[in-house]
C-alpha cells in the first residue's frame, strides 16, 4: 500500500503543471547569458538563439550528454529543440551545464532548425564561468577555462558558421579525452 501510495506522488508530481516554473528556468537562463562577459553583445546582433537551461553530461568510457531548450526569434519563442551527444574515449565523471547558441542570421537560423545541425570539430562552446568547463561540440569534445564572467572570450572572435555557442557550468567535474558525435533537433511551434 504505501508503495503504491509512494508511486502515485511521485507520478502526480511529474505530470503536475509547472509552466511558470518552466518560463522562469528559461528566463533566469537567459538573464544568466545576458549578464555574462561577451555572450550579452550577441543578443543585440543574433537573428536568434537556442537556450538550454540544463544539459546534463556522463561518462566512463562511453559517455553522453543531454537536454531540452527552446529556440527564440526576436525575442519570441518559436520552437523547442533537444541536444543529444554521444562519445567514446577516455572520460570519467558527470557535469551540467547551461548553454545558449546565437544564431547570426536567417541561413543559420534555418540551418539549425532544417533537425540535422551538427557543430564541427573545431567549434567549441566558450565556458563564461570560472573553472573547468566541457565544450559543446557536437563532433568532438573540449576543455576551457575562464577566470570570471567578464572577461569569456568566443574562440573565433565571433560566429564559427552562422553559430556561436556559450556554456555556464553549474556543477560537477569531467575528465575526457574523447571523440563525440550528435546534433540538435528542432521542432517548431
């Protein structure tokens, strides 16, 4: 009896509304970006951006990483995209991560959501917070650093095709030496 009084609470509480808790994630996401070093002078040039409030990462040799965002065209919320990665190498360890992706125009806007965007190996995610971070790539992975949220700095100096990605670590610790593959999908409105 109280297990199946254990299991309809935990079940009640995973289908409860939480929009507003939800909206507030993604609002406290973005301000996070918004305030942070170079990633706030994207918002004032991006056609728009992919918001990922948690991404969650794993591995022991095999590893992967994980999460739901929402894509935003001038300001407005047109579609909901997922990250999805899978890599293969040394590694140890779990992390989370918020992370944004600006979007420079319109052809990169409609690259991303054509569902079958992958980042190359030479872009990575620049970490905005301080200590170790993972890249973003979704066809290799990275390790970075920053001393503080002013002075992050993008790899290229701006977008690496139509894409530039930011990362703010939230907690954990990875070690890795691995080579990942995986994308974004995207599902409008």
């Amino acid at each position: 009896m109280l297990r199946r009084s254990l299991a309809a609470l935990v079940l009640l509480f995973f289908i409860m509304p939480f929009d507003s808790a939800i909206a507030d994630k993604y609002d406290d996401t973005i301000k996070v970006f918004k305030e942070a070093g170079q990633s706030s002078a994207f918002f004032n040039s991006a056609h728009g951006y992919a918001v990922f409030p948690t991404i969650g990462k794993g591995g022991l040799v095999v590893g992967a990483a994980a999460g739901k965002g929402r894509v935003y065209v001038g300001g407005k919320h047109v579609g909901n995209t997922e990250f999805g990665q899978v890599s293969i190498g040394f590694q140890a360890g779990g992390q989370a991560y918020s992370m944004i992706v600006f979007l420079e125009d319109e052809r990169a806007f409609r690259e991303f959501a054509s569902g079958s965007f992958k980042f190359g190996a030479d872009a990575t995610a620049v970490a905005i917070t301080a200590g170790a971070s993972a890249g973003a790539a979704t066809t290799g992975s990275s390790a970075g650093a920053s001393s503080s949220q002013n002075n992050a700095k993008t790899m290229s100096g701006g977008y690496y095709k139509g894409m530039a990605p930011f990362t703010v670590v939230k907690g954990g610790l990875m070690y890795e030496a691995s080579i990942a593959g995986g994308g974004f999908t995207y599902q409008p409105l």
